[in-house]
C-alpha cells in the first residue's frame, strides 16, 4: 500500500503483480474501498497477465476526505484515477469500475480517452431517464446511516450484512460467517457514512451523461447481472446500446456484488475481451 498524490489529493493505490504486464485499473463502487476487491479476482488478472492497480475513491478507505470541502463530481473523480495513472508514470492503461465506479469510468471514457486502452462497466448505470429505479425500501437502506460502530459494533455490522443479503447474488454462495468477520476488517480500516453520503451527492449531480455516450470511441465491455437489486438488469442493458460497438455479457443469478465466485467469471469475460483487441 502506498499514498501517492493525485489530481492535487492524497489516494490510497496498491499494486498487484508484475509491473510489465498489461496496466489494469480498478475502481470502487459508493463508500467501499480497496480490500472489497474480492482476492480470487484480482489473482485471476494477475495469472491473466495484467499488473492490477486499485486505489480508495476519495472520501473512502484510507485517501483523502472531503468534509470541508466544496462538493465535487464524478468527473472530479474520474481525474483522480487519471491522476493516479499520471503519478505512476502509466501512459495508458485498461480500466475497470464497478456500480459508481462504472460511473467514474463513464466519465474517463468521455473526457480522458486518450489514456483508456478499453473499459470494462459493471453493475452500473448511465442514469438515463425512464431507467428502472429502486424502491423506496431499497433507497432507505441504501442511505442508511447504520450507527457508530465504537458504541454498537454489533449493530452496524448486522445492518451492513443485512444489505449484503439482500442486494447480493442469489445464484453464488453467501457466507455469512465470513462476509461478518469480513465486516469488522472493513470497519477497522475505514469507517466514512459522510464520505458515503457526499460520493452519493456526486453520482446525483452527474445526470447527463447518458446522451454522450454515443461519443465513446474505446474498445467496451459492459457485464451486469440478472438479479441486480440495486441498478436492474436494464441499466447495464442501457450503457451497452449506448456504447458504439460495446460488447454485453449478463451473468445469471449475479446481483450487486463480486464475491461468492462471481470474481473468476468476471475475470474470464475481461480477459477475453482484452485478448481479442
């Protein structure tokens, strides 16, 4: 692990695998960080043969927070990536976003193509109007504020492992036991419900991209899954009408999460979009 400046802030990047191969870069989706990367993904890139670089979006994980500070904007975001590239002397690189993530790439896509070799969209959205959207249940939960866990450590955890289950995949295993323990290292690394709500601010205020995604000149791949609770299935749809020339995958029984074997597909489909540029 390593803190690197980047577009002027302080972002939290690791490194994985050999720095000669093909440069892949990762983002997160809203408030999670670096180590929600699931392990068996970033290995299988890693034996695919690209050297893996992930960092904490601002206001998440271990980079810089933003409590003071003016509000910023997906595309604030997205030159934070571009800056991390820039910081580690990487001229171009392949890049990969998740949920808001998926966002942040959109926004790299349209204004920083110069410095993207493909994109890989997933369980995202181009927030185009007429979009399914979430139930109001599903948008209480989501903005929850889940208490402070020095004062109920208990009580936070079951609320985010409730949410796990409820926006995960219902066609992958889910460990209870190990998605809890797993809980815990995350809350003790960071713990950031503002910063949540301040990326959650920027992804609202990103409305209008939609319509310039026919400008996209980047070799795309867009996956989601079918029982995405979160972003339905139509969202991922969208994106890839939207994209000239991008390549869709949708992967049964995959809701808004990566683990539980999800990962190694994932890396199956990358790689052989990659592999046959």
């Amino acid at each position: 692990m390593a803190q690197i400046k980047a577009n002027g802030i302080d972002i939290e990047v690791e490194r994985h695998g050999d720095p000669t191969g093909a440069p892949l870069l990762m983002i997160r989706g809203l408030g999670s960080q670096i180590i929600h990367w699931p392990q068996d993904m970033i290995d299988g890139f890693i034996a695919a043969g690209f050297h893996v670089i992930t960092y904490d979006n601002r206001d998440a994980g271990l980079s810089q927070m933003f409590n003071d500070a003016p509000p910023y904007t997906v595309a604030d975001m997205a030159a934070d990536g571009i800056g991390a590239l820039d910081t580690l002397g990487i001229a171009r690189a392949h890049v990969l976003g998740i949920s808001m993530g998926g966002m942040i790439l959109q926004s790299m896509l349209l204004d920083h193509r110069d410095r993207l070799l493909s994109a890989t969209i997933i369980m995202s959205s181009s927030r185009a109007e007429g979009l399914p959207g979430r139930s109001p249940e599903m948008e209480a939960l989501l903005f929850a504020d889940p208490g402070d866990p020095a004062k109920d450590l208990d009580g936070v955890v079951d609320h985010i492992l409730h949410c796990d289950h409820v926006w995960g995949s219902p066609g992958f295993p889910f460990d209870e036991a190990e998605r809890r323990a797993f809980i815990i290292r995350a809350i003790e690394r960071s713990y950031r419900p503002d910063g949540v709500m301040r990326q959650g601010m920027a992804v609202m205020a990103g409305d209008g991209m939609a319509g310039r995604l026919s400008e996209i000149t980047t070799p795309t791949l867009v996956i989601h899954g079918d029982s995405d609770a979160l972003l339905s299935v139509e969202h991922g749809r969208d994106i890839a009408d939207r994209v000239p020339g991008a390549k869709y995958e949708e992967i049964a029984g995959m809701g808004h999460d990566l683990d539980g074997g999800v990962g190694p597909i994932v890396v199956g489909m990358v790689s052989g979009f990659v592999g046959g540029l």
